[in-house]
C-alpha cells in the first residue's frame, strides 16, 4: 500500500497510463492488422474445415428486438448484433472492440474489487487479451463478451443492492430478483453472475448462500433453456435430459471460459496476500524503487503478453481470404488481385476463386492470367442452391444478364441465410429491373431497418416513387441491357455464359466466362472458333491463354488456325515451340517444364485433360 | 445512513406513481372527438388496403388501414344508418379499431352500409374532412377460422414453414404443423377438411421423415404411407367426400423446372393418377376412367352431395413418364387440362360415367383446381395459359364454371398477377383465395363476397392488426382452407405421429405402372463447402 496520498495518486495514475496504453495498442492492432471490415464484408467465408465466418443481422424496430428478446440470451445477442454492425468503418469498429474489451476489462477490475481481491488489477488484462487473441483468429464472440461485462455489472449491481441487507432470505430475494431477468437477457452469462455473487456472500460468511447462488442459477439457466426448447416444436417434441444438458454447456461455455480468470484472480490475491503477509512478518517495507522496478517489470510482462497475443496468434492466412473477399464485395478488384499475387493462400476456397475470376474479368485480365491461379469448371459459374455459400455467384449472374438465375440463387441464400442486408439489396434490384416495383418495395422496405444499408434503402424507396423503373439508375439500365430474354428451361450452369452472349454480342462478360469455360473443358477449337470475335467485343490483341489454347489445338490436329487478321505474339509462340522442345527429349526436366508452363495454359491443359484427347 | 434509506423509497415511491400514472394514461385515454370545423376534401381518403365497396363479414375482426394523406393527426369516424359507430383517432397515419365497438357495428348492421369518415389534420392548418369510403356489411358470416401454409419464397432448399389456422374474428394465428430449426426441414402441404370441419382433416408430408399422409380424424392422428410401392408418388392434392370417410387423392409426378426468362419458376406433371383412399379400411379405391395411364389426372374435388368426383385431366402428350429422359418435354407450355366430371355412388362406391364439364380448348387455357360450391351449382376453378401450378403464372385468374352448363366467367375480384388457390365458405357466401396481386411476388389472402346470384364483390386482404403488417412481409400466404372451427389436434399429437407412430401401409388398388416419385426433395440447406480447392 503507498505511504502516502501522494504515492496513491501516482500509483492511480499510473496504472491508468498502463490500462491506457493497453487499450490504444489494442485499438490500433485491430484497426490496423485485424481490420473489422473484414467481419463485416466476411459472412459465409470459408476459412477452413467445417469453420466459416457469420456475421450477425441487426434491424431497427421491435419485431426483431422482441424475437430476441423471447429466447433466453437473445438481449445480450441482440445489442451484440446491434456493436457488431459498426464493424463496417473499420476504426468505428476497432473503437467498439475497444470498447467492449475495455468494458470487459473494467467490469473485471469492478468485480474484483466487490470480492476484495488484492492484485486484481494485474490479472484482469487476461481477459482483453483472450479477446485479442480470439480477434486475431477471426472469430467475433461479440454476444458471450456482452453477456459476460452485463453479469459483471450485474454483480456490481447487486452488491450495491443488497449492501443495507442482512440475513438469507432478503439476500436470496435480491439475488433473484437480479438472477432471473438476468439470465432471460444473458443466457449462459448469468453463471458468471452467479458464482460471483456466491464469492461475494462466501465472503460476508452468509449463510448458505454461497451454495444456493451458483445452484440457482444453474437451475434458472437450465429452466430457460428448457422453456426454448419446449417453444420450439420439433425441438420440445424431442426434448431429452441429455439434450437440454448438451445444450445448457454450450451455453455455459464462455461463462466457463471467464471464470478461469476469476479463478486466476482469486489465485492470484492469495500469492499477493501471502507475500504481503511475509513483508509484514519480516517488518520491511517495499522501497519505493522496488515498487517502480515490479511495475516496470509487470508493464514489460504486458507488455510481451500483448505483441504475443496479437502478432503470435493472428491467422494470416484466414486474414488474406478475408480481405480479398473483402476487396471483392467492395468491387475493388485491381486491389483483389494484388492482394492474392502479394498474400496467395494455402488453398483457395471456391468462393475465393469465383471473385478472383471476376476480379480477372473486370480487369481484363482473365483471358490472360485465370490459370496463375488453381481453375476447377465447377466453379466457373454456379447457380441455385450450389451457390449459397459463394456470395460472388448471384452478383456474377446479375452482371452476366442471367437475371432468373441470379433470382434463384438469391432466393435460395434468402431461405438458407435470412435476410443478410446484402440479399435484400440484390432482390430489390432484380425486381426493379424486373419492372415490379412493389415486390422490390416489400425489400427495400425490409433492408430500411438495417443500420448501414438502412439509409440506400431509403433513398432507393424515394426514387421509386419518383421513377417506379429507375430508368436512370446505371446498375439497372446494365442489367437490363443484357437480360437474357429468350426463354429457354433447365440451362446448365455452364451454359449460361454461351446464352448471354448469343442474346447480346456486345455482352463481353458473357464472352470471357464462355470462353473461360471452353479453355477449362478442353474445347480448344471452340476458342479458335470465337477469335474472330475479339475486335467487336474491343479486344486489342488476342489474349494468352486464348493463344495457348490456339497453339495447342493446332499442335493437335494439324490445320493451321485462321486467324481472321490476328497475330499470335512471338514470345507465346516461342514458349510452346520451347515447351514442346523440352517434352519431346528422352530424358525430360521436370523443373525446366515447369518453370516454362507455370501460370499458363498448358500447365492446366496437361495436368486435367481426359486421356483421351 | 437512515436519511439515505429515506431518499431511496421516496424515489421509488415517486417513480412507481409516475409508472402507474402513465399506465393510467395510456389506458383510460378518453376517446377522440370528431373535429367541429373542417374543409371538404371533395374526394374519398386513399387508404391502403383499400376497403371501399368491399363486402364485410359481420364476424370479421377490426380491420386496419394507412391513411395516405400527409398530416398530423388523424380522425376516423366508423358509421352506419342505424348505429352512431365510434371515432378513433391518431398522431401517425395509421389506424386500427377496437374489437368490442367494431363488433357492435358490424353486428348491429348486417345487410347494411358501413361508412369510414376521414379527417386529417396537417401542421399548422385546419382539419379537412374527405367524402365516406363506403363498405358493406354482409348479412352472412364466414367460417371462423382458416388455415393457410405460410412460407418464404423458397425455391428447392427450405428452412421455415408451416401450416398455420388463424380465428377470423380475432388476429390469433396458430400453427397446426410448423416446419423450423431442427426439424430436418420437412415439407407440409396439402392441409383438407372435410366439409370444412377439421375433426376429419388430412396433410401431406414429405422430408427427412419419410412421404406420408398425416390422417387426422376425430382427435387422433395416423401416418399412412398411400404409395402403391416404393417409388411411386404418394397421394398429395386430397378432397374429403362429404361423408367424411373417403379421401380422393392424387398420386403425382412433378417436377419444378426454371425458366431463363420471365416468369421463372414452373411446375411439370409428367403423370397423374386419382384414386380414394377409404380412412377406415385403409385402402385405396382405383377406376380406370380416374386413372389411365394415356391421360393425366389430377386436382380431385367432391361434389357438394357426393355423388361425382370433379377432376382436372389432360391427355399425355409426352412418352416420358419419369422424368428420365430429359428435364421437361418441350410441349409443356401446350399441356392444358380439361374438367371433367365422374359420377359415384358413396354407397357401393362404383363409378358411373365420364364427362368434360367444360374443356381446355373451349377456353384456350388450363382448368386447375376446382372446387365446388356448397349449393352444387358452381364450380370455382383456376385458369390459366397451360399446365398446372397456376401459382407460378401471371395469367391464373379465378372462374366461376356452372356444372350444368359448362358457362364460365371470370371472377370481377381478378387481377393482372396470379390468383390461385381457393376455397369455399360452408355457407358458399364466401371465398378465399391466395393472389400476388399487390407486389406480383408475394402471395396474399383475399375474401371475397358471393351473392346469391353468384356475384363475386370487391375482395379484402386478410386483416392485421398492424396496417404495415404486409409491407416488409417475404412469407407468402398459401393454400387457404375455410374451417367451421379450430383444428382439434394440437401440434404435439402431429409430431407425435410423424415420429413415434409406425406408418400404415395402404393397399391400393392403383396399377403400378412404374410412375417414379419425383417430388423435389426439400434437404438441408446448402452448407459451405469443402475448404481445400487448391
């Protein structure tokens, strides 16, 4: 204990520069190296096996206030839902974060010094840094960290109630008074309610109570989870012990994962007591020099934590996919392609290939350059319920002109998702090009509750009453200018492409997926066949893989290609002269084919073909 | 410390008298005056849903409107010649009534003339009066309840619906069977009673659980498995005989396809068959004329006295049957189905003959759904350009067919979207009918008065208690069945029966002729895929 007021003020202020310090390191390491746009823009990415990113939906208005509000936790999801939508700036959404961590950590601080825990202060950092830690993995537990900071504040909450209180059952009729609302808004987060509270009457010595509290809430926890289930048909129908076990741990899990901390602090203040206590048996107090060199010391130690956390723990490669996803929901899509040539993952979940194809296209770069990156037809373009997961594929199908298609597969992620902001915004804009305005209404009307997207929706709303066509809009006027228009049934996917363009030759979309698909089926005369199309669709020179392809299928059958005024530049003629070099000698180098086919053509060619051809 | 405790309770005492001070205002409000001095619009208020000139039932709960004037404040006056009625007033544009005065009003007039003055009042001007939307009260009631599916528009994959009944008089909509989380997303459909009394109801399921025939009668629920052997469809579109004991169902093979252009999603039937299936013996009755192999037969329907089956048949103009040969025949936008008419004895139950009541070419368009009216004259039928799914077309529209006859008209409630689905009020005053009429992608329930003389009146939307209640709604409202009461089985003995009781098999005598089960399957959602694609 400092000597003198002074000392205190000083020793106050210090570990206020410290939390400060902290909390600005913790600022500026999300913002900058985790990004929380990422969260935002980073729903149904895959990021690994059976692991994918799910942002949550949040709508103004109390329908969907209230259908939290009925499920036991849905308060604590709800105002989650409500922070986690700030994640769209990526300092506002750092500052939330930071907030909530700092709350967390406050919240800790406040708890500790109800159960008069000594050293607290020091032990209460874990918690931020598991949430810098879980950050840096991008998982967002933003629902389990405000239920969690709402129990501590509910601790705190009680304990100033119940001061002025003595005796079992006014105490106990406090604690559920609190407890019971508590745990409907919480969920799983009341258990940390709960145990605290049997700390703080274990030690006032109530009577029983120590042990009533955690059972209680318990008790009270399970008896919400049951009343969930039983709401739920099929669910109640099946209503099992083991069920409503297996689904109250999974509640408890993150209160379980808090109370290590506690545990850690009440470790802790024991260590800190007992040197205390040998320091006063020994009758020598700690110099003033010793107390700055332990503080030094403890900032280091923070210090070191903090750079572990962040930088140890961060998935860089989880970070990669995220931000080309990212760029490619913004439609940045140079900056897309720059991204995955400087960070390239490991492996390429579809969903990544379907934008890098798209990012290619928009920089007129897939006929050059679509096979430096792993290439499968499956997922060239896809539609229905295959193409849920790949947020790419309905805005794919909607710039292509395959407007019916891009409407189901909406629709089928609308049934599979909910109504994700993104959905809704895309219905709207089909049926605005579909000329039926107050279908496009019904969502519009919908996506004004969003807080982002709440505000396009509006002004979207006020210009259909002005011009129920948006004949001005650019979006729509594309959209409609290449609408496929010929009714045909049961297109395959990769059809789609072939369609669009006969229905609009000037569709150059259309054509670079058509050909994209004939390169990646082997149908090297059908891109011979479609070069004479190049100038019309403001094509300069013929592109690489188009001239690969060419080459081969002439090395195939022999007849030489008429190239309608084209030339094929030499140095892609002198690479597969030198390739076939290479692959006619007996004793052929591996390395040297390699190092000559790598990002091209051929290299795919080879390694997919059938046999056969 | 004692002057602290002190300060505590008076706060709280202050703050629990303003809670219930405020409790008390919003409570005991005292009602709304009509406005002494306004102007005359000089035209009718537009509201939305639109009530002018409907035809209301006596037993039908408030309705609920948006007044769409710009103002500040809003009066309406709810009147009729022999009853003062009730003002209700209101700072925002919308407006609802309270039960018990609406009641007396609709009760108190019956037969009569229902008025709606509307005065609004904009900032910083006086009130203006606009001219009464007129309505009018039905002498008849309707039946009190109907069930409905209610779904998102899902296309094949589906999370969230369910069969739905929901009290006319009140807004209390209850589920009969729901489809949600956890239930491995089973499909329901199909929902019939028997002369409107669901005490005999049957529902059709399809999902994880298996293809069954949920059979409710009488409080108890049985699984019945209507298939004539593995693969063949089961019994789906179902009509009660009036006798309660006897079910005619169709035995169908579908399939939805997509179109690249316009309207996108159809439905194609590669075969049909009808057969009726005896509840108490479990068995299926077959007739040939019911189900031939060279024609399609489908959408089965009673006649009002039970002695002829009403069907929809088209002749097969296609060899492939399963689906195996292609997506869907090219003639499918030719396919147009007749209706047709077969007498029977319920007592012996044998068949007499067939007849085209009225056939597709007569009309140029497709006869779907039919449905009887009580009195036997009419029959109430979907038409529309070809095939058989009328809910995915913009040209299904209503028709009233005199089964003497064969005359047909279309209804006056039609619209330019589709209108399908339909069903008759136990008193044949009323019908009810699913239409995307208002936004072309979202279907709605209408009603819809039937004079004596077989007019058809202005319809109204199924009333919310919330104005905006359809403004941001995806579900569609589907497959509307009148109901005389509420449906006796609760939620719990249908679950019970689709997991817990084994299913009886029913013999059927139905030919086999290979027809395959096509039914799209409803799985689980599309999760995301595998992670490596290197």
């Amino acid at each position: 204990m400092p000597a003198s007021r002074l000392d205190a003020n000083r020793w106050t202020l210090g570990r206020a520069a410290v939390a400060a310090g902290f909390f600005i390191y913790f600022f500026l390491f999300v913002w900058r190296q985790v990004d929380p746009e990422l969260f935002y823009h980073g729903d149904m990415v895959v990021l690994g096996p059976e692991r994918h990113v799910s942002f949550p939906v949040f709508q103004t208005g109390t329908d969907f206030f209230l259908e939290h509000a009925r499920q036991p936790g849905g308060v604590a999801t709800y105002l989650a839902s409500l922070l986690a939508q700030f994640c769209y700036y990526p300092a506002g959404g750092a500052a939330v974060l930071t907030l909530v961590a700092m709350t967390l950590f406050h919240g800790t601080l406040v708890v500790g010094r109800v159960l008069s825990l000594d050293g607290h202060a020091a032990t209460a950092y874990v918690a931020p840094l598991a949430i810098l830690g879980i950050l840096c993995s991008f998982v967002l537990p933003l629902s389990a960290i405000v239920s969690i900071v709402i129990a501590l504040y509910g601790v705190a909450g009680f304990a100033v109630s119940a001061r002025l209180v003595r005796g079992f059952w006014p105490r106990a009729a406090i604690y559920g008074a609190w407890c019971v609302p508590l745990c409907w808004c919480l969920g799983g987060g009341v258990l940390v309610f709960a145990v605290a509270v049997s700390l703080i009457e274990h030690n006032l010595r109530t009577p029983l109570l120590p042990w009533v509290c955690p059972s209680a809430g318990c008790g009270i926890l399970l008896l919400a989870i049951y009343v969930r289930m039983m709401t739920q048909p099929d669910r109640g129908f099946h209503f099992t012990w083991e069920r409503l076990a297996s689904e109250s741990l999974r509640a408890a899990v993150p209160s379980a994962v808090y109370l290590i901390q506690v545990v850690l602090m009440a470790v802790w203040s024991l260590v800190v007591r007992r040197r205390r206590q040998r320091l006063n048996a020994s009758s020598s107090l700690a110099s003033g020099r010793d107390r700055l060199f332990r503080g030094l010391v403890s900032v280091a130690l923070l210090c070191g934590a903090a750079v572990l956390v962040s930088f140890g723990l961060l998935n860089y490669e989880a970070r990669g996919v995220l931000r080309a996803n990212c760029l490619a929901r913004k439609e940045m899509w140079a900056e897309l392609l720059r991204e995955v040539r400087q960070n390239p993952p490991a492996a390429y979940p579809p969903g990544l290939l379907v934008d890098i194809n798209r990012a290619l296209h928009e920089c007129g770069r897939l006929g050059d350059e679509m096979f430096l990156f792993p290439q499968n037809p499956a997922f060239l373009i896809q539609t229905a319920d295959k193409a849920v997961p790949h947020r790419g594929c309905h805005s794919l199908l909607l710039a292509m002109g395959c407007l019916n298609e891009a409407e189901h597969t909406i629709y089928e992620a609308l049934e599979v998702l909910g109504s994700r902001p993104y959905i809704l915004r895309d219905l709207a804009v089909i049926n605005i090009v579909k000329q039926r305005p107050e279908a496009a209404r019904v969502f519009l009307r919908l996506l004004s509750r969003d807080v982002i997207r709440g505000g396009w929706a509006n002004e979207c709303l006020t210009r259909l009453d002005a011009d129920s066509a948006l004949e001005s809009d650019p979006l729509v006027t594309h959209i409609r200018r290449f609408a496929i228009a010929e009714n045909r049934i049961a297109v395959p996917d990769h059809e789609l492409p072939e369609l669009a363009f006969q229905q609009n030759a000037n569709n150059r979309m259309a054509f670079d997926y058509m050909m994209a698909y004939y390169l990646l089926t082997f149908q090297t005369d059908k891109v011979l066949e479609n070069v004479r199309r190049l100038r019309d669709l403001g094509y300069e020179r013929i592109p690489e893989h188009y001239a690969e392809a060419i080459l081969l299928n002439w090395h195939v059958t022999g007849q030489e290609p008429d190239l309608d005024d084209w030339q094929l530049d030499a140095s892609t003629t002198d690479r597969f002269a030198a390739f076939l070099e290479l692959t006619r000698k007996p004793d052929r180098d591996p390395q040297a084919i390699a190092r000559i086919v790598s990002g091209s053509y051929y290299e795919y060619y080879f390694a997919h073909r059938a046999p056969s051809s | 410390m004692t002057s602290r405790r002190v300060l505590v309770a008076v706060a709280a005492t202050f703050a629990i008298a303003a809670a219930c001070a405020a409790v008390g205002v919003a409570i005991w409000r005292p009602a709304p005056e009509l406005p002494t001095t306004f102007s005359a619009a000089g035209r009718p208020a537009r509201i939305v849903p639109d009530y002018a000139d409907c035809w209301l039932p006596p037993n039908i709960c408030p309705i609920s409107f948006r007044i769409e004037e710009a103002g500040a404040e809003y009066r309406v006056h709810a009147h009729a010649d022999a009853c003062a009625g009730f003002v209700v007033g209101s700072r925002g544009a919308s407006v609802s009534f309270p039960s018990t005065p609406w009641r007396n009003l609709l009760d108190g007039n019956r037969g009569g003339q229902l008025r709606f003055d509307v005065y609004v009042r904009q900032a910083g001007a006086g009130w203006r009066k606009f001219d009464s939307i007129v309505s009018q009260v039905a002498a008849e009631d309707i039946d009190p309840y109907v069930a409905y599916r209610l779904l998102g528009p899902i296309q094949v994959l589906s999370s969230n619906m369910g069969t739905y009944q929901r009290e006319l008089s009140t807004y209390v909509q209850t589920p009969i069977l729901e489809s949600k989380e956890g239930s491995s997303r089973r499909c329901v459909n199909c929902h019939t009673f028997a002369n409107n009394d669901p005490d005999s109801m049957v529902l059709h399921l399809r999902g994880a659980e298996g293809t069954a025939l949920l059979v409710a009668r009488n409080g108890r629920v049985s699984k019945v498995d209507t298939r004539r052997s593995e693969h063949a469809p089961p019994g789906s579109y179902g009509a009660w005989h009036p006798n309660a004991k006897l079910v005619a169902l169709s035995f169908s093979a579908m399939v939805q396809f997509f179109h690249t252009a316009g309207n996108r999603r159809d439905v194609f039937m590669f075969d049909s068959d009808l057969g009726v299936l005896s509840v108490e013996s479990n068995r299926v009755i077959a007739c040939p004329a019911i189900a031939d192999p060279d024609y399609v037969e489908t959408f089965p329907c009673w006649s009002a006295d039970g002695k002829a089956l009403i069907f929809s048949r088209t002749k097969r103009q296609w060899t492939d049957r399963t689906g195996n040969e292609g997506p869907v025949p090219p003639v499918y936008k030719d396919v147009r189905f007749d209706l047709m008419r077969i007498a029977f004895d319920p007592d012996t139950c044998t068949w007499g003959d067939l007849e085209t009541v009225l056939a597709a070419d007569r009309v140029g368009l497709s006869i779907v759904e039919p449905r009887v009216s009580p009195d036997n004259r009419t029959a109430l039928v979907t038409m529309t350009d070809y095939g058989c799914f009328p809910i995915f077309r913009d040209s299904s529209d209503l028709y009233f067919v005199d089964l003497n006859s064969g005359a047909y008209r279309p209804l006056s409630a039609n619209s330019p979207e589709s209108d399908s689905w339909h069903s008759w009020s136990r008193n044949g005053r009323w019908i009810v009918f699913a239409s995307k009429r208002e936004t072309g992608v979202f279907s709605r329930l209408f009603f819809s008065y039937v004079d004596r003389d077989g007019r058809d009146q202005k319809p109204f939307p199924l009333p919310q208690k919330n104005p905006d209640f359809y403004d941001a709604l995806l579900d569609n409202f589907n497959a509307p069945e009148f109901a005389v009461k509420p449906v006796g089985v609760n939620q719990r003995e249908f679950l019970r029966a689709i997991y817990r009781t084994s299913t009886l098999p029913v013999k059927s005598d139905l030919p086999d002729y290979g027809l395959p089960n096509t039914a799209p399957a409803y799985g689980t959602p599309g999760a995301p895929p595998a992670f490596r694609m290197e």
